[in-house]
C-alpha cells in the first residue's frame, strides 16, 4: 500500500442497505490478510464505516456520494500530500465489484485537538498551534492547480447568496424580527453582487472541526490534518468557519493573524460572512427537515451575527 490515488476508477458497486458488520465482511476480502485480521471498527458516520488495524485506517462508502467524495480526497491527497508541513492522510482507492468503494491509508498519529485542550494550552504553545495551522492552510490553499484534475466542486459565495436570498424570504424572513430580516436581506443582496468569483481560488480542506486536528500531548505541537472528504475549490476566509465556530472567536482571530498578517480584520469579517451563508444554509436545511430544536438554534446564530 503506497498511498498513491486510483483516481481514474469508478466504483461498480450496487448501493443497498450494509451495516458495518457488513461492511467489515466486504472489505476483508480485498486486503491483504495480515491487516484483514487486525481490522476492528473505529466508527460509523454519514458517509463512511471506519475501521482500523496494525496502524492502517480503512473507509468504506456508505453511498455514491460517500464513494465520490474518497476518490476526490485520495485523488487530491495523492498530489499535495508531500507539499504540506503537516502529516495528512495518503489514501490508497480501490472501487472492487463486490464490495463499497473504500480507502487504506496509514493511521496519522496525535490527540484530538478538541476546544477545550487548545483553551488550556500555554500561551506560548496556543501561539505555536495557530502559527502551524495558519502555515498548512497557506501551504494548502497554493495548490488549488493540484486539484483540478481530480473533479474537486468550486464553492462561489456570491452565488450562494443569489440562492439563499431567493429562498430565505419566503422561509426565514417569518422567524426573523423585522430589523434582522431587513440585514439579511441586505447582506445576502452585497453577497451576491460581490463578484467573488473572480478571485482566484484556494483549496480548501472545508471541514476544519474538532476531530480533524491532532496534536502533540507533551510539545502541545499539530502533528497531522485529517479527513479531507470534503475538499473542495473557494475562497481561504471559507476554511476558518469551524474553527470560529468550535474553537471559538478568540482562537479564529490567533490563526487569522497569523494567516492575514496586515489583512486579518478583513479576512476576519470574510470568515463571519462565510460563517453567516453555511449557517443559513444549514438552518434552512434543518426547517425543511423538522429539526425545531435545530432551527432555533440556527436563527440565534443568525441573528447573532446579523447584529454584531
């Protein structure tokens, strides 16, 4: 397994029902027995089974989108992993016709890097934590050329808010007291003549939460990024939205410095704009599917931010 990209194959897989235990019976025949063996469940999210054994990661798609968003991130990792300063994954594909597209790569090492642990960080190591995340995402968001020939979606802001404008009015303008429906509308109207799509483009790791960092225990140093499933082409300012919104303001505002130097209070406010479009999203998303709890949340968020 040498974590180069198979990403020219397209699975074959027929999408049924599989739970993890059959997943795990699917895999096995496609890897080599010392590590079919060892395998052991590590997880199940929306996309994919995980599993782990003798220092190997292995991720099995739960559906087509799942199988498409492995093959971007092998493809992608294939060719920038060994441009980064800090240890990433580096996927091998297989797309078999009897088994789930999946991924093998080798385990990156480290402690999650949760809220909390970087909180309780000493100043200086806290400094150290922004000033490494601020240099892999320079380094990551310079090889946007990388990504072009493995199908990677471009996410365009000002066209994001064309949508969410048409369809914020009829649906969140109602949940929204007259003041604040009034500074959506004006925002996402700004948004979407901004012309953001005439800038050049970065890639994007895009999902940049607490789960996807790991550090160091002992140095309180990164040692690795992980999960790159949602990698995608867009503006920088849209890869720091989970670390202002799960790491919170203060630390956004650490790797922001570090990342903007001179330009940080603009691409501040870039980052809280893009914060503002996802969390639109999500909350429309949420009310189309009757998450109420969710919802409110959402429009307190919104408003939030609306009223900063």
């Amino acid at each position: 397994m040498d974590g180069r990209s198979g990403a020219a194959e397209r699975p074959t897989w027929r999408w049924g029902s599989l739970d993890l235990e059959g997943a795990a019976a699917r895999v096995r025949r496609h890897l080599p027995a010392a590590l079919a063996e060892r395998l052991e469940p590590a997880g199940a999210g929306d996309f994919c089974f995980a599993f782990r054994g003798d220092g190997w990661i292995v991720r099995v798609s739960r559906h087509a989108e799942a199988a498409e968003a492995i093959r971007r991130e092998a493809c992608v990792l294939g060719r920038v992993a060994r441009r980064l300063p800090l240890a990433v994954p580096r996927p091998e594909h297989h797309a078999p016709r009897s088994c789930p597209p999946f991924t093998v790569h080798r385990e990156v090492t480290g402690a999650v890097l949760t809220r909390a642990r970087w909180a309780c960080l000493p100043a200086g190591a806290r400094a150290r934590v922004a000033a490494q995340l601020a240099d892999f995402l320079g380094c990551l968001h310079g090889l946007a050329d990388e990504a072009h020939a493995c199908g990677v979606p471009e996410l365009d802001g000002a066209a994001m808010a064309g949508r969410l404008r048409h369809a914020a009015r009829p649906e969140l303008e109602r949940l929204l007291e007259a003041g604040t429906a009034a500074r959506l509308d004006h925002f996402l109207a700004a948004r979407a003549a901004d012309g953001e799509s005439e800038r050049p483009l970065a890639l994007l790791h895009a999902d940049l939460a607490p789960g996807h960092l790991l550090y160091d225990e002992a140095s309180g140093r990164l040692t690795g990024v992980i999960d790159f499933g949602d990698v995608a082409l867009g503006p920088p300012a849209r890869d720091l939205i989970y670390i202002y919104e799960d790491f919170g303001v203060e630390r956004c505002q650490e790797v922001v410095a570090a990342y903007a130097g001179p330009g940080a209070s603009a691409f501040m406010e870039e980052v809280r704009a893009w914060y503002l479009l996802e969390t639109l999203a999500w909350t429309l998303e949420r009310l189309h599917a009757g998450g109420r709890a969710e919802v409110i949340h959402g429009i307190g968020e919104i408003t939030r931010e609306l009223s900063a």
